[in-house]
C-alpha cells in the first residue's frame, strides 16, 4: 500500500457495542406490552437495523404496520433513556484506535443512527474528539445505503473519496462504500444482520478482527 487512506468507520457493530442497551430497551418495551423478554441472541443481529430491526424483531412489525410508529418513537424513547448504561466501545478495537492516533492517521464515524442519539454515545464514549468526522443518518438527505454521508464525510475531511476507507458491519455499509468510490472492509466481528453472510457482500476485504485492519495498513 503506498498511502495509507482515511479511515470511515460506522458505529454501532463496528466501533461501539451498543446492542445491550438497544436490546434493552426492546425488552422494556415488551415488558410494557406484557410479553417476555427476548433472547439477547435474538435481538443483537439486527442493531445494525437501528429502531426499525428491533421493532420489527421484538414486535414482528414493519413501516406500514398501523402499530410502527407508536412502537418506534416508544422505543427510541426508552433507548434515549439507557444510550450509555452499558454501550462500550468494543475491547478489541481500543488498541486499533490508540494505534491509529499513534501513526497520524485520520478517522471519523459515518453512522445512520440520528445525530440525536449519535452526539452524546461518541461523546460519551470518549470519541468525540479523536474522531475527524461525525456524520449521522440525518446529517445529508439520504442514509446509507446511498453514498451521499461518505461523499460527506470525505468533503469536510477534504480528501477525494478514493482515498478514504469505509469500515462497516452490515451489507448496507458495503453498498454506500461502493456507491461512493471508497475501498470498503467488512466488520465481521460486529452483527451482521440476517441476510447474506458477510463474505457475500462483496467488500474489499473482510476483517475477522479488529486488529486486521492494522495488518491491512501494515501498521502491526
């Protein structure tokens, strides 16, 4: 590699799991309707969904459904209630962080979570200041996976899109990458969803763990 690119992450599945509390708060909804709680292993795959997969997962509705919105905005209102009770940045991308900002390099967070939400998690978290770039689902018109937030987040870094990397865990951050002109790397640690397994997405790399991106960068 002759010149090591910009480096996009999402973040939920990617840098941040998030999914206890977002799995949380879908249980404290049920628990209001009177159902039971759901297997974490049940509602972890579809964080990457963002409210409309834990609504459809823990309710067994969709956009269109008479009773979605309700459920949704409950929902989203009970996840603003608990956004850092247990959300951590996952363990192992800690040192891949801290080497990045040891060799100088750039990064930033491209997510479809709203900024409402998105803000206080990375500033939370302690991100706020190390990354170069925040764009959430509602910072452009469109949400991934349209390219429209990389074409973004590249603009305001000020490097062309060809010189970024895009870092995702769900098949939508492949196709934003791709749309966009970015190398695109599969988080395979991160949730996956339940469509095409991740091999499938046609990345340009998957990464088995954090630390791969290192060995990609030729940085460990």
């Amino acid at each position: 590699m002759t010149a090591r690119p910009v480096l996009l992450f999402d973040l939920d599945g990617t840098l941040v799991d998030s999914a206890p509390d977002l799995a949380g708060a879908a249980n404290d909804l049920r628990a209001v309707h009177g159902l039971p709680p759901l297997p974490y292993a049940d509602l972890r795959p579809m964080v990457g969904s963002g409210a409309r997969g834990m609504v459809g997962v823990a309710f067994g509705v969709a956009p269109g459904d008479p009773r979605f919105d309700h459920l949704r905005d409950a929902f989203l209102a009970r996840y603003a209630d608990r956004l850092l009770q247990a959300s951590r940045v996952f363990e192992a991308v800690v040192p891949v962080l801290d080497a990045l900002d040891a060799a100088g390099l750039q990064w930033g967070i491209v997510t479809n979570k709203a900024m409402r939400f998105t803000a206080p998690l990375v500033e939370g978290l302690g991100l706020a200041h190390r990354a170069r770039v925040l764009i959430a689902g509602d910072t452009t018109p469109h949400a991934k996976p349209h390219p429209a937030p990389l074409l973004e987040a590249a603009l305001r870094i000020g490097v062309p899109p060809g010189a970024c990397a895009y870092i995702g865990d769900d098949l939508r951050d492949v196709q934003a990458g791709r749309a966009a002109g970015l190398v695109t790397l599969a988080a395979a640690w991160g949730y996956l969803g339940q469509g095409e397994p991740v091999q499938a997405w046609g990345a340009d790399h998957v990464l088995d763990v954090p630390s791969a991106l290192l060995k990609w960068l030729d940085l460990a």
